[in-house]
C-alpha cells in the first residue's frame, strides 16, 4: 500500500510540473475566462434584444376619454408590478371603419401590432390572434377594469388615498431564508458541475500521447499500474485548485473593485445551514470528490482509446453523462427525503458530491458528510482499481487469470 502512494505520489509530482509549467496551461487560464466574458456579452445582447421585441403594442382606436382612462389605469398599475406585465398602449386615431382599420394595422410588418383595442370603456373589444389571449387577454381586461373603477369613483365623487402598509424589519424569515438557500446549493451544484465539466473531461486525452510514444509501458513497468491513474488523477486535480485559486483571486478583485464603485452589487443576506467556514470546506472536498469520481471514469474511458479521433467521438456522450448527473442531483434540492429519485440522488456515487453540497446548503445535520466523503472515497478507489485493470488486459495485453475482485480483495488485505 505504501508503495502505491509513494509511487503515485511520484507520477503526480511529475505531472503536475510538466501541466502547470506549460505555455498551454497559461492559455487553458485564460480561455475559460474569455469564454465567460463572451457569453456575458453575448446573453446581455440577445437579452435586451428579446425583451424589446417580446413586449407586445396594443393601438388602441377609441376616443380620447377611454384612451386617457386607459393611459392612467395602466401607469398606476404599472409601479406595482414591472413595466414588461401589461402591453404597452399606442394611441391611433379612428378611422370610419374601425375594423378594417384594425386588420390593416395588424397586417402592417412596419407598425408590429400585437392587438388593437377599440369600443369603450363600457363595452371594450379586443381584436388580434387567439395566442394574443394566453398571455395578455387578462391583462388588458385588468387595465379596462381599472379604468371602470377610476371612472366610477370620479362619477360618485369620492376618493380613495393610496395607504402604504406599515413596515416592521426583521432579521429574516423561514421562508424566504429556505428559498435563499435554495439558491444557494443551486450555485454550489453549478460551479462544482461547470468546473469539473472543463476540467475532468481533459482526463479522456490523457494516456492517449503517453500510449503512442510507449512512456506508459516504461511506467507499467518501473511502478504499479495503480499508482500511475492515481498519480495522474492527482496531478490533474492539483493544477484544477491552482487554476480555481487564479480564478477565486480574480473574481474577487472584481468584485472588490464593482463594490467600491457601486453599492448594488452587496452580498445576499444568506448563510448556509452548516455556516460559511464549514460550507466553503465542504464545497472544496465535494468538488475534489467529484472530480476523482468523474476523472477516474473518464481516465479509465480515455484509457481504452488509441488516438485522438477517438477521444472526440466519446466527448458528447461523456457530457451527456455529466448533464445527466446534474439532472440527478439537482432532484436532492429541497425535496422529501423519502423520495426514491432524493435517495439516488444521494446514492449514486457520481451525482453524491453534488447532493451533498446541496444538502449542506439546505440542513445543518453533519454526520451525513462524513458517511458520504467515505462513501464517495471507497467508489474513487473501485474506479481506479477497475480503470487500471482494463488497461492492464486489454492496453497492455497483462494479468494473466488474476480477475479486478481479486485484485481489489488484495489492496483491501494490504
């Protein structure tokens, strides 16, 4: 046993040294970053653009008082609810006939009309496709029943002041500090998955160079097979936290400087149910846990292809697999423990850390943790263990009749 990790120990220094101190790690630093900011832009670009063409225009053809009705109605509702709830009014002066009107402007790609509205206040008719009703329909019949209200209490002469109710702060509430840690293990969950999605599928290429030039015969022979996936799944997870640490370093000099320059961007009053220290520990081991899982499954997968062609047919499936995986976990949020998809989610062993880290969020019940980093640890150790036998039967050709139980029965006595 000593001799595995003294050995696997050796493969990972020498990994990781030859990984971190490359020209192609600075740019694997940087791509991630650019992929990001490109999205961002990307996202805020295609999103304004979306808001301002899925906001609906309703002409309205009526006469001046209903449209001033309408206008009023609509601009008290408005600050209560958000400027994209209720279409937006465009007033249009009648015609003789109002209906042919109506289709003419319906049918004008330049004018972009969603409905028209014409009648009265008493007797309102709504002209425009039936998909206009799934969304809108009651929306504008709020605004004519707003404007009827208004009109009624102006006719009696008696008015109504706005009352503001009388707020009382408190530190916070049940509810609404479930739904902040809800999303907060929906946020711990995604960066262990984004993370671990840009960084373990990189395992899949690597002993296909090592394989063509014959260096990991040479290492099968100077070390065990064991040590060498072992070694190289922790090289690879050492240089994934050097690249975290940069990135948590450079995150958080933007967000110091965006929180000097502008107060809106302060932290959500939201504390885990474990607390912060204990939460941010359990995230670093459920994401190295993650990791080891996912990266011996993709060493081991990698392991069995003989060149890079191959490598790019097995990365779609590999990241169906991790979506699948998330899907899984994310059923753990919030849900009733009972469940036989909340129980999976917690069972199976590469979807465990991500439920868990959810869990954290969400319960302040520990000893689960150290039942599923145990848990998670025993699977890490049957990957490899399974990784490097079929490596060693069908890459190198070796093993003679000794089967993967009874090699894993033999590190278990060791």
């Amino acid at each position: 046993m000593t001799n595995v990790f003294s050995a696997a120990w050796v493969i990972a220094r020498r990994d990781f040294v030859a990984t971190v101190w490359s020209r192609s790690y600075i740019i694997f630093l940087l791509a991630p970053l650019l992929i990001f900011g490109f999205s961002a832009l990307v996202g805020l670009t295609a999103g304004r653009a979306e808001r301002d063409a899925s906001r609906p225009t309703v002409a309205v053809i009526t006469d001046t008082a209903t449209a001033d009705a309408l206008d009023r109605a609509r601009a008290r509702l408005v600050p209560g609810t958000s400027e994209r709830i209720f279409p937006e009014l465009r007033r249009i002066a009648p015609a003789e006939n109002v209906e042919a009107q109506a289709q003419r402007l319906l049918a004008d790609q330049e004018e972009r009309l969603s409905a028209v509205l014409t009648g009265t206040i008493e007797r309102p008719v709504v002209i425009g496709p039936p998909t206009f009703d799934e969304e809108y329909g009651a929306r504008i019949a709020l605004l004519v029943e707003e404007a009827r209200r208004s009109q009624a209490l102006d006719g009696s002469g008696a008015s109504v002041q706005g009352a503001a109710p009388q707020r009382v702060a408190t530190d916070n509430s049940a509810g609404n500090l479930r739904s902040m840690r809800r999303g907060l293990a929906q946020g711990a969950q995604f960066v262990i998955f984004m993370v671990t999605l840009m960084l373990a599928t990189l395992l899949l290429s690597n002993l296909v160079e090592e394989k063509s030039n014959k260096v990991i015969e040479v290492l099968a022979a100077a070390v065990p097979l064991d040590a060498i996936f072992l070694g190289k799944l922790l090289a690879m997870l050492g240089a994934s936290l050097v690249g975290l640490a940069i990135w948590g370093g450079m995150l958080g000099i933007a967000y110091a400087f965006f929180q000097t320059m502008q107060s809106w961007m302060a932290v959500p009053e939201v504390t885990p149910a474990v607390g912060w220290p204990l939460f941010l520990i359990l995230l670093l081991l459920y994401y190295a846990a993650n990791y080891m899982l996912l990266g011996a499954l993709f060493l081991g997968i990698g392991g069995q292809a003989s060149n890079i062609r191959e490598i790019q047919s097995l990365s779609m499936p590999v990241t169906f697999l991790q979506l699948g995986v998330l899907v899984l976990a994310m059923m753990a949020l919030g849900a009733d423990t009972g469940d036989p998809w909340t129980i999976a989610a917690f069972v199976v062993p590469f979807s465990s850390p991500l439920a868990m880290i959810a869990f954290a969020a969400e319960s302040p019940t520990l000893w689960p943790h150290l039942v599923a980093l145990l848990w998670q640890a025993i699977w890490v150790v049957i990957i490899i263990r399974l990784a490097a036998s079929l490596f060693r039967r069908t890459v190198l050709k070796s093993g003679g009749r000794r089967g993967f139980w009874d090699e894993l029965k033999g590190w278990g006595r060791a």
